[in-house]
C-alpha cells in the first residue's frame, strides 16, 4: 500500500522566517510527487517532481526531490502571512502502479503570525 | 474561464437519505476523481473515472456511489449506506495517461448530518 508521511504535522513562525517542510513516501513504482497548497477549500498546485537533485522554483517556493531517501522537502523563504495554508504532499504511481491516482499526505498546517 | 465547478458548497443530509454531489469541469480532461478530506487527515480517494461510462473504485468507495455520462460531468451520490458522511468532498480532473500532468480541484463540498 502507498504511504506518504508528512512533518511537522503544524508549525507556527513569524514573518519573514524561513520553514522547511518534510514528506517522506513508500511507493509501488514511483512516477512522481507533488505539492498543493490549501487555504479555505481547493488545493491548489505547487510543484511536481520527477527527477532526484533538481530544484524545482517559484518565487519565495522551492522543492527538490531525492528518490534514493524516498523524500522530498518544501522550502519557504521569508515567510509571508499570506502563506498560512495546510501543504498538502501526493505521491503519484507509474502508469502499472494506477496510472494518475494520487495518495496524499495528512498535511502540514502552517500559520505565519506577524 | 476552464475550470471545476462543484455544488452545493454547503449540504445537510438527514438520517436515511441519499444525497448527490455535483462535479463539472470545462477542461475537457477525460479522468476525474472524488476525494474525501476529514480534520487532520489528508484526501483520501473515493472513485476515479478515466473515460465516460467508466469508473473505479477507490480506497473508500462503500456508502458511495458515480456515475459519468458525459465527459465534464462526475456526480457523487452518498448514500445511507455511508454511516459517517459528514467531510469536505473535493472533485478533482486531469489529463489521464501520458505525461506529467497535476490533478486540479474544485472548491468543495462540505456535507454535515442534520
């Protein structure tokens, strides 16, 4: 069974703080993990990975992969109030494993006070 | 605007009653999915459809139901069966198949027991 684990489970920082946030997965035939963001109601998309070391950047939102630990991190730099939101991580099966089927994790609740 | 659109956003269900979600999506993505999402759990898959007139089950299909007539269209139906309804429902879409392509979501539905 698909496994994906997320810490910590909440966080709470102050503006302009830098957080780190962990997902580590077990996977039958791995084709790629994603992070959303949630806030009041739909997720929305941050990031997909595929390939081991390579950063994936948008703005103050950075990830990188590493498939040979089964994890992966989400950075954020300078924190913003604007950023509290639950991330969620998904790992998605190769097309044997399910095809496009998702398995998420519990999320990690971030609040950014001033 | 392409997009998903799900109603109601609020639904109050009585004992015994069986009550259908709506999922539309104008993107003309061929798979589309139904999650779960409880307090401090992630989403979890309830059934998934990559083309019309078919569907599969996901993790926690019982007390559920779909159907998918038309390519932008995926309607849930909880059941009485489902001893546990009240949750946030999100719909989901995506390209099915070939390539890395994210799922994108809707705003919900948030079902509670009268």
């Amino acid at each position: 069974e698909d496994k994906v684990v997320q810490s910590p489970l909440s966080l709470v920082v102050h503006e302009g703080d830098t957080v780190t946030l962990n997902c580590s997965y077990e996977v039958t035939n791995f084709r790629s993990l994603l992070w959303y963001k949630q806030e009041k109601k739909a997720p929305t998309f941050l990031f997909m990975l595929t390939s081991s070391g390579i950063e994936k950047k948008s703005g103050r939102l950075s990830s990188i992969l590493d498939k040979k630990e089964l994890f992966s991190i989400l950075n954020i730099t300078a924190t913003q109030t604007g950023d509290s939101a639950v991330y969620l991580c998904a790992v998605q099966p190769g097309l044997t494993g399910g095809g496009n089927k998702l398995t998420f994790g519990t999320g990690t609740q971030l609040k950014v006070e001033l | 605007d392409g997009g998903i659109t799900q109603s109601p956003k609020y639904l109050f269900r009585k004992e015994g009653q069986n009550v259908t979600l709506s999922c539309e999506q104008n993107l003309n993505h061929d798979a589309m999915y139904w999650y779960r999402q409880d307090p401090g759990q992630g989403l979890r898959l309830i059934y998934y459809s990559q083309i019309v007139n078919d569907f599969q089950k996901g993790d926690i299909a019982e007390g559920y139901s779909v159907s998918r007539e038309k390519k932008e269209s995926f309607p849930l139906t909880v059941t009485s069966a489902q001893k546990n309804p009240t949750a946030f429902y999100l719909c989901a879409s995506s390209i099915w198949g070939g390539g890395n392509q994210p799922q994108h979501f809707g705003d919900g539905t948030r079902l509670s027991i009268l």
